[in-house]
C-alpha cells in the first residue's frame, strides 16, 4: 500500500514544477509587458498633459451649474439716481407634486391646481420671468442705473435680485432656480459667497430710497400718459420707482405707490410695459 502512494507523489511534484516553471515564464512575459507598456506611456505623457487644462475647463463648467453666473455691466457711482423696478403679485408658489417639489404652471401642473380646486390660469411664474429677462437684459441695466429689483409673491414672499444676475433662458432652468430659491432663502454667484438672489423681510418701503417717486402701472388708471414725455417730467436727480403686475389677471393696489399710470389704452403684458419704461429712462438719460 505504501509504493502506490509514493508514486502518485512523484506524479504530483513533477506537474507542479511543471506549473511553477509555467508561472515563472508567465511572470517573464508580463514583467516585459509592463515594461513596453511603461515605455508608450511615457511617450504618451505630453499628450496627456495637454488634456490636463480641458479637464480642468469641465470642472469648471460644472461648478458653473451650481450658482448663477454674473452679467457684464459698468457700475455707476451709487450716489447717482437710478430706476428701481417692484413686481407685484408674481405667480411663484412651491407644492409637492408626486414625490417632488415644483414650482407651480398651468402648463405642467393643470391637472394637480384642479384637482386642489385651484384656477391654473393663476399659476403663471412664466410672467415674472419675461419680466426679469427684459429688466436684465436692457442697455439701462448694462449701463449700470438700475439699482434694484424686487419681486413679490401672491403670497407675501418678498424677494430681492440683484442686477448683476444672468438669470437663466430657458423656463425649465428658471424654475429650477426658483425651486430652490423658495426652499433655501438664498442663490449664491457661481464660485463666490455673494448672494445673487434672497429672500428678504417685508415691507419693500424700507429698502427703497427716501427721495424716490413710487410710480404704480394699472391699464385702469384714468390717467393715461405717454411714458417718454412723463419721465421728463422728474428732476435728473430723482429716483424712480416703477411698481409693475407680474400676474395673468387682476390689479395691483399697493398703498405706498405716489401716483397710479397708464401707458396705454389696452392690456399690455408686464414684459411690454417694462420695455416702454427702459426706453423711456434710456432715452432720458441718453443711453444707446
């Protein structure tokens, strides 16, 4: 019984030698391997190198995502009289739609406001963001006299946007920014700490100037004017304050405004209204 076992042992030491002197070729090839392999990557390293500052860019482009982006514009002196312009009524309301939080339009959301029995045709945040695009986007602001925006909710939420923002394009962004806006009370500018967009405490009066003229936009005011000859109407040194609806339907009825206008004798939308008051101010103020 003892022969048979020994010679399977023999059996077993010659495969395994076999198998380490396997390995040890295998290990051979491979050492040579990564040493070719080391050899094209140190080739390659200048390459690599030159892709370095793109990946840094997407980082960037990234970071980007998280804040606002800052508009181009030349600052004037703040002792220089400017146009503060007050959205009244903004239809900016944030509900639990499913398992998310969204900011509230007829578009997306009909079937939800009807269900809540509430009118979709009162839940339009799209009105607030024309109207910021037009405030933002016009040489007045780029020339540095716009000095303030402020923007009321249906609800009494009162917020403030600085006129350096770049607010996004697109609805779907504008919404998102709005989200989140209403949920942490803050949006940050890309890559800093300065607030770009907040919500701040009523009333609005005690952020506007002490010397400004409150000027208040109602299609029902008996008092039609034609803007460019009414702005002339105020010293150079004066601060005009414009109070515009930002709703689908209604009229405002602040009672700190000084005089109610018309500039029209139809409905306008609040963009359009906003449009005629910058063309006005820009006129008077001779900025191309």
């Amino acid at each position: 019984m003892v022969r048979p076992y020994a010679v399977k042992g023999k059996k077993k030491r010659r495969k395994t030698e076999e198998r380490y002197d396997k390995q040890e070729e295998d290990e051979e090839e491979n050492h040579d391997q990564e040493l070719d392999s080391v050899q094209t990557k140190e080739e390659e390293e200048p390459d690599q190198e030159e892709k370095e500052p793109e990946e840094e860019e997407e980082d960037g482009d990234s970071v980007e995502l998280e804040g606002i982006p800052l508009a181009p514009s030349t600052q004037k002196p703040k002792d220089q009289p400017g146009v503060i312009f007050i959205l009244e009524k903004a239809s900016l309301e944030v509900a639990k739609v499913g398992k998310t939080y969204q900011l509230l339009n007829s578009d997306d959301h009909a079937h939800f406001l009807m269900k809540n029995n509430k009118n979709p045709g009162d839940y339009r945040p799209d009105i607030a963001h024309q109207a910021l695009l037009m405030i933002l986007d016009s040489p007045l602001n780029k020339a540095g006299r716009l000095r303030a925006v402020y923007v009321r909710t249906e609800k009494g939420v009162l917020i403030e946007v600085k006129p350096v923002v770049r607010l996004p394009r697109t609805f779907k962004r504008f919404s998102g920014i709005m989200l989140q806006l209403l949920q942490k009370l803050s949006i940050n500018a890309a890559g800093k700490r300065q607030k770009l967009l907040r919500v701040i405490k009523n009333p609005v009066t005690q952020y506007l100037p002490i010397d400004s003229r409150k000027i208040g936009l109602s299609y029902s005011s008996d008092k039609l004017v034609k803007m460019h000859d009414y702005v002339e109407t105020f010293s150079d040194e004066t601060n005009l304050v414009f109070v515009v609806g930002a709703m689908a339907h209604g009229k405002i009825e602040p009672d700190y405004v000084d005089d109610y206008i018309a500039v029209s004798g139809y409905p306008l939308s609040a963009a359009y209204c906003i449009t005629m008051i910058c063309q006005a101010m820009e006129r008077k103020w001779n900025i191309l």
